[in-house]
C-alpha cells in the first residue's frame, strides 16, 4: 500500500542501483544502522517535496539490485535531494548508481486533455 504524497508529483525518477560488495559485507543490523545514520535523514529533510519506494530487483535481474522511485514535486526538489545524496557513502560507494530515468506520470494524456488509460 502506498502513502498518500503530502504533494501532487511534477515527475518521477527511478534510479536502478545496484548494491555494492562492501554494502553486502556488513551485517543486516550494520545496514540498517547506516540508513538510519546517514539516508533516513536526507529522507526526512526532503519529505515536503520529495517522497521515495523501494523495489528490491535483484531476485530478477543481473544488472541492478533495487530501483529507488522517487516522486517530486519539482525538479528543483529533486535536484536537492541528489545533492545531498551524493556526498553519502550511498552514492557510488554502497550502490552504484547504474542509470536514473525521469518521467511524468501519464503526460500523454495530460498533455491532450484525454482521460489516462487504467486497468
């Protein structure tokens, strides 16, 4: 289930990481620990504008590990928290960063005044 975003998002990133063997080195107590430290607080300063999920890919795929979706509610938002994440261990130190991809959520038909197509 998904919480409800205290913002209507302008676009959303996933970025497709893949995790690292010193990452995978630690204890799951160590992991946890880290992201409390260092992630849940760039988390909390940004959560007016920005708001992430985890998807845990690596049962399926090679080439990442995880996806990080993250909703914005502007660019500018988003730009700060990617400012922030980079001078982390997260950036390219315990993930690798493998490929960011932006979009915004049925803009085909915003962009047409039309009705989204929903299953």
């Amino acid at each position: 289930m998904t919480a409800t975003l205290p913002f209507e998002p302008t676009l959303t990133v996933f970025m497709l990481v893949k995790t690292s063997r010193e990452w995978l080195g630690f204890s799951v107590d160590r992991r946890f620990e880290l992201l409390a430290e260092h992630f849940t607080p760039i988390l909390r300063k940004h959560a007016a504008g920005v708001a992430l999920r985890f998807f845990d890919v690596e049962f399926y795929s090679a080439r990442v590990t995880d996806i990080w979706m993250w909703d914005a509610k502007d660019h500018h938002a988003y730009e700060l928290l990617v400012e922030d994440l980079r001078v982390t261990a997260f950036w390219d130190r315990y993930f690798d960063i493998v490929e960011i991809l932006s979009g915004v959520e049925n803009a085909y038909a915003k962009n047409y005044d039309r009705p989204t197509i929903n299953a």
